[in-house]
C-alpha cells in the first residue's frame, strides 16, 4: 500500500493536496503532513480532510481524488 502525505500549505484556490510518497510534485519535507499507508488515495484524502477540509488529490500522483 503507497503511503501518503498532505501539504501543510494550501493551494492558491485554499486546497491541501493529497500526495503519494513517490509523486515527483511533493512539498518539501517540512511542510508534509505524513498521513499514512492506504489502497487508494480515497483513503488518504478522507484521512487528510480531518485536518484540512479543503483537502484534494495530486492531479499527477492521484488523480482518481483530484476533483477540482
């Protein structure tokens, strides 16, 4: 199972991407908020939106959760 991370900085548009761990777009680490392993990016933007509500997908790493 790939694990993922949020970005600690929202977007321009006030959205928290959701990134696999081997997505050539992460944040630099210190703005990575670890969120765990999950079968599919679902997970993990589920789990991400606990502390980011406007959380959403990497259009590169999960594009089955980039919505916007």
């Amino acid at each position: 199972m790939p694990d993922y991370c949020v970005n600690k900085n929202a977007q321009d548009d006030g959205y928290h991407e959701v990134h696999d761990l081997t997505c050539n777009n992460l944040p630099d680490a210190e703005n990575r908020k670890p969120l765990g392993s999950f079968s599919t990016c679902h997970g993990a933007v589920t789990e991400a939106k606990k502390t980011y509500p406007k959380s959403d997908g990497c259009r590169h790493c999960s594009p089955a959760c980039h919505t916007r």
